[in-house]
C-alpha cells in the first residue's frame, strides 16, 4: 500500500497495563504501526480495569478505551463452587467468552461506537482472547473497511493436541465449528504465528481450505524498547543457561528435568528462570534436587528481553513435547533476534528460526525432548565461544523496527 497513511484500529485484551505475553506484543504491533505513519486506535476489552479512559500510551498516536466486560456468570459459580474446582472454574470462562461476551451489548455497543467515530481503514482483532475476533462478527460489511483476524493460538479448544483439548467445552463444539468457519468467510484476512498452526486448522477442518487464499503467517514482533538490568542481573544471566517466559507443567518434562540435573552436578552450569514456572520445578528445586545452582527471578520488565538474550551464556526455548506443536513460545523472536546462543527444545522437530531470526545469522541448535541431545546441545552453545560483552543497544533497537516494520506489513496487505 506504499507510503499511503492508513486508519487502523485494533481490537484486543490486554493492554496498557499487562505484563503478559499477549500485552506485550499488542503493544508492539500498535507501536510499530503507528511509528510507520499510521493513524492508530486501540480498543482494549480488558476486564482489569473499569470503565476508565487509559493515558494515551504513544503520545497524539494511541487512544486506548478501557472497559469491563460483565463477569456474572464467573462470579456466580465462584460463589456456589465450595470445592474450589479448577474445573468448574474454568467452564465458567469458557462459557461467558463463547456465549455472553460474543453477545455483550456493552462490548458490541463499544465496538460499533468506535468504528464509527473513528472510521478506520482497517480493523485489526486479537486473540486471544478468542471472543475478541468474535465481536467482529457483529460488524456489518462496511464499505472501505478491511478487517483482519490474527490468532496467537488455534482456537477453537478442539483443534488443540492432548492436554491443550480438555478446556474445550463438549457441547460447544459444533458451535464453535460454526463460529471459526464464519471468521473465515466474514474476515478479509486470518493471520497465525506458524504454518503448523495453520495445518491443524485444516487438518480439523477441511471446509475451512475454501477461504485458504485469505490465510497468511505473522511471527511474533521483537521489542525495540531495551533497557539496561541491573549488573546482578546481568553478571547472572552471563554465566547461567537462562530461559525467559512462562515454563508451563507441559514444557518441563521429565526429559529436561534429567538434562538440567546433568548440565548442574556434572558439568557446573546453572540454570536462571526469569518469568513463571510450574509447580513441578518449584518442587524439584524444594526437594533440594538442583542445590543452588537454579535462581528465579520472578517477572522482569519486558524491555529486558533483548538485552538478556544477547548476553546470556545459552538461550533456552521450550515447547511442550508434542509430535507437531501449533504454538510458537512467545519470547522466541527476542531470543532469536538478538543472540546466535540459543538452544530450541522442540517435539514438533522444525526449525523456529526460518522468517524470524536474520537470514545471515549463524544457528543456535533445535533438539528434541531427549535428555541427552539437550545437554549436548546446552554444552555445544555454552562452549562455542565467549559470551558477548554489552551489547550496543541502539543497533538492537534498529534491527528489530526494521524486522517489524517488514512484518507487520502482512497485517496490511
């Protein structure tokens, strides 16, 4: 579309004040298509904060409009679920994001209200949460205006791979065939993080491969905001295998629970967590099952990614173990955009790096969940050569608004 100025809007969850992974990179994208001349609305469903206009992020660029979506149906089973089932809870919010948030009044309202006031060119609606492109189906077909639906993850909850599946709802299944089949027809564009998540959408729906000339793949964006740690934190990083983000119960298997023993009792490398963790490798480490040699550091400013990367003594990046994965871990392009010292463990057995890290790069290693590749793989990194001293931020920053600027052009074409 050239240097034509554009009106976007962007529907989705967290934003201003989120910390996790689907926050950060709204605030990316926003960024980024707001510094390449673009006109840029954000409207934020997010439940956290009510009815209060948020301070404009990106001064004369951003509009953020913050609301709270009704929880009546979540707050009434809390109240009634006196054996505090994880489970009850659970359907509870996938019941009100598939039934009452889609047919909100006050959201729809909110939507409508600012398509028309701000008249955009396009409008951009971010799952998850996956009721948000859903919302986006309450809009007529309005003339001039393209709408376009990005998803992180697959959804609907049936098309994912055991354990992911379970949260699905049984009796919304052929409902939610339903519902993703019409994103199909009624948006202009659908966009995923990787071809494997595009795969198990056609794979669980075949019908879906009529509208395949819409479907396109949009990596996750890199921060260009970088800060400086602490110097205990990066005196830390430098000598530690460092993982950042959330390592989730699915990602700490019982293979890389083994390949962290070894790397700690026989070769000396520790191991620095920054970010959640799962209660599996909280007990290990109660249990006294990695001495001293495992620090957490709990949850950093975002901005910290890319430097870290650049100067830990090996990346380390885990899917959960699964034969084709249509994930893609959210701190991936930090790592890879910043650091040729990174080791990916995957079960899918594909390469993360292609369309994400620089084409000149050298490759960190991509292993399975086997014990012994992990640690060979860990040795390899940490042995291949000094760990850089401190990076020059702004030739980070400037790397990565260049790749941003070139991927978020897919959310325009």
């Amino acid at each position: 579309m050239g240097a034509t100025t554009l009106r976007i809007l962007i529907v989705c969850g967290p934003f201003l004040y989120g910390i996790d992974a689907r926050a950060v990179q709204n605030r990316r994208l926003a960024r980024t298509l707001a510094s390449t001349g673009n006109v840029v609305s954000v409207l934020s469903l997010d439940k956290d904060v009510a009815g209060q206009l948020g301070s404009p992020q990106f001064s004369d660029e951003m509009e953020v409009v913050r609301l709270l979506p009704s929880t009546t149906i979540q707050t009434v089973v809390r109240k009634i679920n006196l054996i505090q089932s994880a489970a009850l809870n659970r359907a509870a919010m996938e019941f009100t994001h598939n039934f009452i948030y889609p047919n909100s009044d006050l959201l729809i309202g909110a939507l409508r209200r600012r398509v028309a006031e701000f008249r955009p060119d396009i409008a951009i609606f971010i799952a998850q949460p996956y009721f948000i492109p859903l919302l986006g189906l309450q809009l007529e077909h309005l003339r001039g205006m393209r709408k376009i639906a990005f998803f992180s993850d697959p959804w609907p909850y049936q098309t994912l791979p055991s354990p992911y599946s379970k949260y699905a709802l049984p009796f919304a299944g052929r409902y939610n065939r339903c519902q993703i089949s019409r994103i199909y027809s009624h948006f202009d564009r659908v966009l995923y993080t990787n071809s494997s998540a595009v795969e198990c959408m056609f794979a669980t729906y075949p019908e879906l491969e009529r509208n395949s000339n819409k479907l396109a793949v949009a990596t996750h964006l890199a921060d260009d905001i970088i800060e400086t740690p602490s110097k205990e934190i990066a005196e830390l990083v430098r000598s530690s295998v460092v993982h950042v983000g959330d390592l989730s119960k699915e990602r700490f298997t019982p293979q890389l629970k083994t390949a962290m023993a070894e790397c700690i009792n026989t070769h000396g490398i520790p191991f620095t967590f920054i970010g959640t963790v799962g209660k599996n490798l909280k007990h290990s480490l109660e249990h006294g099952e990695f001495g001293s040699s495992v620090s957490f550091l709990g949850s950093l400013p975002d901005t910290f990614s890319r430097y870290i990367a650049n100067i830990a003594s090996v990346n380390l990046i885990v899917e959960a173990n699964l034969r084709n994965s249509p994930f893609l871990p959210s701190k991936v392009t930090d790592v890879l955009t910043s650091s040729d010292r990174w080791v990916f463990v995957s079960g899918t057995r594909r390469r993360p790096d292609i369309g994400i890290a620089p084409e000149c790069a050298v490759s960190g290693i991509c292993v399975p969940h086997e014990s012994s590749a992990i640690v060979n793989a860990i040795l390899a990194v940490a042995r291949s050569g000094p760990v850089n001293g401190d990076p020059c931020i702004e030739s980070l920053r400037a790397s990565a608004i260049e790749r941003n600027r070139t991927l978020a052009a897919k959310f325009l074409e």
